[in-house]
C-alpha cells in the first residue's frame, strides 16, 4: 500500500494490483473505493503506508516509514476515530483542539498522571508536565514548557491546565492563596491581552513567559514577562474583530453604580470598539467576565478603588477614540472646547482641555535659534490621538502585569522554577505587516533552538546506547535570522531609516532590494509595490512596507505624554513616571514599555532620543533574553494544531493540519529522526512481539541482547539497517515494516499448519463416524 497526492485530502491510500519493476513508468493501483489508477511515476515511487499494528501510534516516531502522510494520516484516525486530542511525537505533544469540552481535566485525572512515567499513561498535558515536574524535582534543574501554535489552536487553554497541574502538584508551603493567585493571573491577563479575532473568540494577542517558582518541590510564586503587544488594535480592528474585551466588559457593566460617572454606554457607541461591526463575542460574557476579573484584581491585592482608578483611565481611552477633528477652513479651529467626548476625556484624568486641543493639533519645532509651533494636518492630528490611546493603553497593560508580578513574587526565594511560554506561532495572512514580521522573527529563533535541542537529544541517545552514527546537515535557519538581525539586515536598515528625518516606508524598501537581493532568504516581489519576501523555516512570507517605520518609532509627542505626567490622577502619574525607571523589564517589550511613551520621531522634542528605543530593538532585545532563559533549561514542546477554520467539533481538515505541521517544526522532527534510527525497541519489547521469528538455537542465547543479536543477524543480514544498544535495538526507516512482513507470513504460516491438521484429523474423524455407522447399517441390513 502506497500514499498518492490528493487535491482534497492531501494524500491518499492506495494498493499497488500488479509488481513493478525498476524503470517502469506507471504504477497500477486501486484505491479505496475500488476504482483504479495508473500512476505515472516522474521522479521517485510513492511515499510506503505503515502496517496496521503502527497505524494510530500514540507516539509518531514509532512509526516504521517516517513521512509527511503517515504522520497526517496518525494524527486524523487518532482523533476522528478515538478522539484522542494528544499524540507524541518524539519530544513533542502535538494537542489538537477538539473544539468542545472533553472530561479530561479533572483533578482526579491530574492524581492519576502525577508520579507515572511518560509512557504508561496515554498522552496528555498532564504527562508532559508531569515529566517536567519529575526532572526538576530530580535533577534541581530549571524546565520549561514552550507552547506554540496558530491562533485559536488552544495554546491558552493548554498553559492553564499546565499551570492547574503545576499548582496542584506543587501544594504551595504555607501560604495556600498562592495557588489561588497563580490561577487569577488568567482571567486578568486575558481581559487586557485577548481580543476576539475572525479565527478565535479569545486569541492572545501577545506573547507571555510564566516562571511558577518552587522551593522543595512546592510553588512558592510566579513571575510572568510579556511579549509584543497588539497595540494597534486599541485603534482599529478589522471587520468582523474586536478590541481587548476590558473595553466590552466595561460597556457591558456601564449601568454599574460604581462606573455610573464614566460616561460609558453601549460598545456601538464608541469608535474604537465598533469598527468591526461585533461588539459580541459568542463564547464570552462581558458583564461574568468583568465580575471575574474584579473578583482576580482582589485576589491579587489591587483593591477595589484602584480598580475603578484603573478603569477611568480604560474609558478615557474611549473617549479619546470619540474626539473629533474637523479638517482646516480658513482659520477655524480643528478641535472645539465644547467636545463631550473631549471634556469626559480630560475630567477622567485630571488634565487642562486647552492644553490637549493645543498640543493634538501643534507640534512643537525646535530650530537653530528658535522654537515655534506647526499646526497639523487632520489626518496628523487623528494620528496623534490614536498614537496618544495606543500609548496610554501599553502603559496600562505594563502597570497591570507589575501589579500581577507584585502579587505573585516569591517572598522566600525560590530553588528551581518552571516556565510556560504561551506566544504565538508562525503567521501568514493576505497583508502582513510589522506584528507578522516581528512574530515569524521570533519564530525563527525559537526554531533554531528547537533542532538544535532535538540534535542534541539525539546525540545524547546515541553516545548512552553507544550507537555510532555520523549527523546529517540540518536545515539550519541561521541565514535568515542574520538577514533579520545581522549587520545591516532587515532591522538594522529599518531603525536607520526611523532616524532619518524624511525616513519612509519606500525609501526603506530601497535600501532592503540594494543591499538584500543577492541573499538566497530575500525575494522582491514581480507587482511594482513597496513589499518584500522572506524565504522563513515554514515558508516564503510576503511584507508589506507601509506602516513599518511609524510602527518601529511608536512615536507620541512629547507634549501630551508631559500632560498626563502632571495629572491630577495618582494612577496615571504613577504609570507614565515609571517610564524614566532604568532598564525594562522583558514585558515592556510586548506593551511596548514606558520608554517608548516619548518615542520622538523628526516631530518630537530632541532631548527624548537619548531615553527612547524602537520597538524593533526593544523586541529583539527582549527575544535575546528570552532565548538565554530557554536554552538554561530543558524544554518540552508542546505544538497546538487548529483542525479546522469553522471551529466545528472533532473536524479535521487535512490541508490545513499539514500546513501547520510543517509550520510549527513536527514534520522537521520527523525529518531528522528518519536520519538516523527512528524505530526503538527495548530488547524485551522486541522478543515480545517477534518471538516468533526467533530460532530454538537462538533462544538458547545468555541474555536477550545476545538473542535479539543473532536473529537479526539471519533476518536483516544488512548489519546497517540495525544497531544493537545497551538497552535497546535501533532500526532504520522502513525496517520494522519488512519485521511485521516476516512476522504475518509466520503467523499465517503457522495459522495454516494448524488448520491443515485440524482440518485432517476432523475429517479423519467424521470419515471414521460415517465409516462406522455406514457398517452398522450393512450388519443389521444383513442380519
């Protein structure tokens, strides 16, 4: 049986009706339905299908002929025929969401994963973490759980129940509530990080590192850093999308006696929520989910005047979103004192309304001997306020993961800790922008790190089975991280291009076809548009350059940052003095941190430069430290894979569980394993389930190893398809597959002789009946 290419399924199942022979040009086959197929062979014969005995594997490096369609075709029967969600693959749990709720979380199943090794039980969340767990209890050393996969894959939904496992594996020292707040940092973050998109009701929409700490063996505390927040979408959302649900929460509950002075209403009535034409999420309940949040902030210690504080500042945002600006007439003025929108926007946060309609529509430019104010177009002014909300808004979320952190520092110090990184996987949409690229740049260096750490495993395997076997090369993605990162790369020219005073998106695209075009990693694209292609690990991603240098500066004026500093708000002064605090911390990088509050472009004041960086620099700073905080502890992959668009319930879509696989390194780990020894018995397993292809005179061997030894020697003669370990026996690709051949046609075989003296001696029998009575019959006839 063969895998042939298919338009709908991806690949398909066939038989081969007739032998072939080296040279010949078609394939005869039939295919399930019982139709048949001539198959023209062009460049090599058709991918083997696995026996039946590997089929629905619950670990994929078991399988005897290691490739793309035996790996989609494990996963698709596991889950449509089992629904089993979890499958191993190597080091890897592949989680495929179900789309439904599964009773597979309960704390009695966490008890029943807890203390088992890896494989006894079937695969689970709970055993990856579990084995986590057990490493860093043994070993003293840190681990790590990376979590990665597309947008609405369930990649949140497994940090929690990883971080459930953790809590109540780990019964906290004394303290109990510390559990209690490691689990309301969920519905905190995700309220201010997670918006509803077209492909996820709750998609994440930055990246987060949770450090859970622990002291012998118990939790003690956690740490969480964030990554690359969406600050975009705080202004605009496409159709059918919507904002951060704190904003939905608060105009669910504006009849709230405590949130009656806000000037809050209905979603619809604000411009930065009802742009994409959804205020509702199906699966989410603003008016519960606010209650849940509130209920969080109080469990975390941030009580309930600073929540409402917290929120002023949230609705100001709003109301901010609601300024209008009218274009220039003569000499009328853009902005009128009567604004409502304006004046609720001013009392919330204590500020002068003059000094925000000054400083919305001037910028202030400082020359050689004089300083003087510009008015601005409408369209700058609109950028101004939108820049102004999506700053505030950073800040807000920087303030909200401190006072987190806050709550849930380890107060004794901690031994060892545990880290779960939830951040998104590789993108590819129509339009790609700024976030894409920073997401796929991440993407690649946590893929370096992934095959570096898999080679590392294998060789570790090896030298302790003392199997010698010379590695293969790599598909190594170091070019494209230097085309990103290195000297005048792709960010190098980008933060050059955001110092230049007439610095745009074309002039920058430029720069990129002169310096890149020679580099295997960087295509330009054949439509004459300011773009360029990235040849990533996953595959060719298309850019567009409009946006990338305003998005890199993040640039505020100078002058309204300065206002809500002087604010009469305690909340609002506290968040915007912090920018002058040092260095970041790493979650500045994904809100965009209080040094990009006065992130001066050629409109902003001069002195503001020496304290501002881009936020290309900043997120590669970050990464790099993130990239350290890894590659000291020992990662488990956890890869989440979306079955299907229409979030329908135990569908699975072939095309689009592929191109996930080959985006998110599972198809790689394959790749390499079928490199070397992917098929891996312990010698006992191995006699177990091919005894019967073993000789009497073998088994009069001293030890199994010696026995396992001999009959591969008869039945493989190749002595490189094997190799005999310490503990285990190591087999090429294909070669259990040829084991399972001998061992059905000895077994059938067998099966026949069996039946062959059955048969015999049954027909002995009833010949001697007949025989007998036949003559009974002739005696009595006779008598």
């Amino acid at each position: 049986r063969v895998w042939i290419p298919d338009c709908v399924e991806v690949w398909r199942m066939a038989e081969i009706t007739r032998g072939y022979k080296e040279g010949d040009a078609t394939l005869h086959l039939r295919l399930e339905d019982g139709s048949t197929l001539a198959y023209p062979i062009e460049f090599q014969l058709p991918p083997l299908c696995n026996p039946d005995c590997l089929s629905g594997a619950d670990d994929l490096v078991a399988l005897s002929y290691l490739h793309e369609p035996a790996v989609l075709h494990s996963l698709r029967r596991r889950f449509l025929e089992a629904n089993a969600i979890y499958t191993y693959c190597g080091i890897i749990l592949v989680a495929i969401n179900p789309y439904k709720p599964l009773p597979i979380y309960e704390e009695e199943v966490i008890y029943a994963y807890s203390g088992r090794e890896i494989g006894d039980m079937d695969p689970h969340i709970f055993a990856l973490a579990e084995e986590a767990y057990k490493q860093m209890v043994r070993f003293g050393k840190n681990q790590s759980l990376i979590i990665s996969g597309e947008s609405g894959a369930g990649k949140t939904a497994s940090a929690k129940y990883a971080m459930r496992y953790f809590t109540t594996i780990g019964g906290c020292l004394g303290d109990s509530s510390v559990e209690e707040k490691v689990l309301a940092s969920s519905p905190v973050m995700e309220a201010f990080g997670n918006a509803k998109t077209t492909r996820n009701d709750n998609s994440s929409r930055f990246g987060k590192y949770i450090e859970i700490s622990f002291s012998q063996a118990h939790v003690t505390g956690a740490t969480i850093k964030t990554y690359l927040l969406e600050k975009s979408r705080v202004t605009f959302q496409a159709k059918a999308e919507r904002n951060y649900h704190i904003f939905y929460q608060l105009c669910a509950s504006a009849s709230l006696p405590e949130l009656q002075g806000m000037g809050l209403g209905g979603a619809e009535s604000f411009h930065y929520t009802r742009q994409g034409q959804c205020t509702t999420a199906q699966s989410a309940n603003d008016v519960a989910d606010l209650d849940s949040t509130r209920h969080a902030f109080l469990l975390l210690g941030v009580p309930e005047a600073e929540q409402l504080e917290l929120f002023s500042v949230l609705a100001a945002i709003l109301h901010l979103g609601n300024v209008m600006v009218r274009s220039r007439e003569r000499r009328s003025v853009p902005l009128q004192p009567a604004d409502k929108a304006l004046g609720l926007f001013c009392a919330l946060l204590g500020i002068e309304a003059s000094q925000v309609m000054r400083w919305l529509c001037h910028r202030k430019l400082v020359t050689a001997g004089e300083t003087y104010l510009k008015p601005l177009s409408r369209q700058q002014a609109l950028d101004s306020r939108d820049a102004l909300a999506k700053h505030m808004y950073g800040q807000v979320f920087r303030w909200m993961v401190s006072r987190v952190n806050r709550a849930l520092r380890s107060l004794e110090g901690h031994r060892t800790s545990i880290g779960i990184l939830d951040i998104y996987g590789f993108e590819m949409f129509e339009l790609n922008s700024f976030e894409q690229f920073c997401i796929n740049y991440a993407n690649e260096k946590l893929q370096q790190l992934f095959n570096l750490h898999v080679f590392k495993l294998e060789q570790e395997e090896y030298v302790t089975e003392e199997i010698p076997w010379v590695f293969i090369d790599f598909c190594d993605n170091q070019p494209c991280i230097e085309l990103i990162e290195g000297r005048l790369g792709i960010l190098d020219l980008l933060n050059e291009e955001c110092k230049m005073p007439q610095g745009s998106d074309g002039s920058w695209a430029q720069k990129l076809y002169q310096t890149h075009l020679s580099s295997s990693h960087f295509q330009k694209p054949k439509r004459p548009t300011d773009a360029f292609v990235v040849c990533h690990f996953a595959g060719k991603v298309e850019y567009q350059c409009d946006g990338f240098v305003e998005k890199n500066r993040d640039a505020v004026p100078e002058e309204l940052v300065g206002l809500l500093r002087a604010s009469k708000s305690a909340l609002l002064t506290e968040l915007f003095l912090e920018e002058g605090d040092g260095p970041m911390s790493l979650q500045s990088r994904r809100s965009s941190g209080p040094r990009m509050a006065g992130r001066p472009s050629r409109r902003s004041l001069p002195g503001s430069q020496k304290s501002k960086k881009s936020i290309s620099s900043q997120f590669k700073a970050s990464l790099n430290r993130l990239m350290d905080v890894l590659g000291s502890t020992t990662p488990h992959y956890v890869r989440c894979i979306k079955p299907n668009d229409g979030k329908r319930p135990f569908v699975f879509d072939s095309r689009r569980a592929l191109e996930q696989l080959r985006a998110c390194g599972v198809l790689e780990t394959i790749r390499i394993s079928a490199s070397g020894y992917p098929s891996r018995w312990m010698y006992q397993e191995f006699l177990e389930r091919y005894r019967a292809l073993v000789s009497r005179e073998e088994l009069m061997g001293t030890n199994q190893k010696q026995i396992c030894s001999l009959a591969l020697e008869r039945l493989l003669q190749d002595s490189s398809k094997y190799q005999c370990g310490k503990s285990k026996v190591f087999f090429r690709p294909g070669q259990v597959a040829y084991l399972e051949e001998l061992r059905y046609q000895r077994l059938r075989g067998a099966c026949t002789l069996l039946q062959r003296h059955l048969r015999g001696w049954l027909a002995r029998k009833h010949f001697g009946r007949a025989r007998a009575a036949a003559v009974c019959l002739q005696r009595h006839a006779r008598g």
